[in-house]
C-alpha cells in the first residue's frame, strides 16, 4: 500500500490542484528566508508556565521553528528549542542525544514536558515519547506522516538520501502508526502539498485527537491558525495546563516573516 493510492478522497488531488500546491510550497518557502513585515518581541511566558520542546522536520533547525516558539511564549507557555542542530533523520544515538537535551530541559523541573514536532521532528516526537514515556506529558504533531506506508512515495526517496538509510529500515526500533502511551494531537491540512492528509491526520486508535487546520506544510511553523491549534491540542491532550488568565493578545502579523527571537 502506498499513501498516493490511498481510498481517502481529501487524498484525492487533479495535476492541477497537485501543481498549485507544490507552487505555493516553493513560495513560502523562499518568503520564510525573507524577512519582512512587523515582528512579535513581547514575552511573556510564565516562570511555573508548561514546557513546551519544539523539535524542527527534516533538513530544518530550530532557526525555522522560532516563530512557533516565541508565539507559544506570547500566549503564555515555556518553549525550548530541541538543540540538537539539523534534523538529519533518525540516527542510533538520537534517543540519547534527547535524553540529553531534557535532561537541561528538566534540570530545575523534571516534570514531563511536552513534545510538538512539525513533519519529521513529529515523527521523532512520537517514537521518543514510546521509549521514554515518563519524560513525556503530550505529544503534538505538525503534518506528521505517521500513518500509512511512505515507502513507495517520492517522500521516501528524499529522507533516504538525506538519512543515508531506507525509509523502512530505520537505525531504531519503531512502529510509526502505533500510538504513544501519552495524549497524542495530529494537526493536519487539506492545502498541505507534501504530506498526504491520511498519513498526517492518521486512523482510528493511532492519536487521541485531530485538528484540521488551513496552510501550506512550509507554514506550519509561522501560521497563525496552526499557532492557535497547538493551543488547543495543549488543552485537550493537557488539560491541567490550561492558562488561568487569556493568552496575551497577537494577530500574527509577522510570524510568516522574520521574527526575532
């Protein structure tokens, strides 16, 4: 079974539609290296506030993921960056080069923090949270290709020549569909011209919860709606961590430009 062949009809794409898709993609993308517009600087997330690791998709760094995070930290919440450079794809020691970096994210508080990953680093987000479910409160996913089988699709070829591994036979042990033994949120869209919606939204019994949004998958770290999503997801797979008070105030004007951090 491949995902470009799946029954889903939101899977369901005209060459043209496909096309516009992939146009829009490439646009945001050069418009992400760009900076431009009026940037967000207030802070101010809470000292006792959730924590929150933000962890890239492929090929990307935590320089891509700052406009989530500083969003996350205007509406009140602790973002940390996942501090381990580029994501390369899974290597042997990733789970402990993770390890690692909650151990500095837990120092002062080793309650469990929650992981949101878009694409890839979703993926990541998913299998450490197996592994390591003691660590984990929630994981969040940003179109995250969990469900389905990848191996036939151009997605493949491309992680396999970034990994330097095939795409069914990752340096660790995993079963991308299976569930986490924590909440789990898939955040998902129709517009996104990468993944398909059945692999990211995924099926019965493999998260607890999905959240349509409307944005390219280049977007999804500096769209406003897919902001306000994760919100949501944090309050429904975290319940106890929902803020007293309202989230200051943005329009996300911005946070599809350069933001500083």
């Amino acid at each position: 079974m491949t995902i470009a062949a799946c029954d889903d009809p939101a899977d369901r794409k005209s060459p043209y539609d496909a096309a516009a898709q992939m146009l829009r993609e490439c646009w945001l993308l050069v418009r992400s290296v760009v900076p431009e517009g009026r940037t967000l600087r207030r802070r101010i997330a809470r000292r006792g506030g959730p924590r929150i690791v933000v962890m890239p998709g492929l090929l990307a760094t935590d320089a891509a993921m700052r406009p989530l995070r500083l969003g996350l930290l205007c509406a009140g919440y602790r973002a940390y960056r996942w501090g381990l450079g580029r994501n390369l794809g899974a290597s042997a020691d990733l789970f402990e080069r993770l390890d690692r970096r909650l151990d500095q994210v837990q120092r002062r508080d080793d309650r469990p923090v929650i992981l949101l990953g878009w694409s890839f680093g979703g993926l990541i987000a998913r299998e450490y949270a197996k592994a390591a479910p003691h660590r984990v409160r929630a994981v969040i996913t940003l179109g995250s290709p969990f469900s389905g089988d990848l191996s036939a699709t151009m997605l493949a070829r491309v992680y396999e020549w970034i990994a330097g591994h095939r795409v069914d036979a990752p340096p660790i042990a995993c079963t991308l569909s299976e569930k986490p033994p924590v909440p789990t949120a898939a955040i998902w869209s129709r517009s996104d011209g990468i993944i398909p919606v059945s692999a990211a939204r995924g099926g019965a019994g493999e998260a607890d919860c999905s959240i349509e949004v409307a944005c390219a998958h280049l977007a999804f770290p500096s769209d406003a709606a897919a902001l306000a999503a994760v919100i949501e997801a944090i309050a429904r797979c975290c319940p106890e961590t929902v803020l007293a008070e309202p989230p200051a105030a943005f329009d996300g004007v911005g946070l599809a430009g350069g933001v500083a951090a």
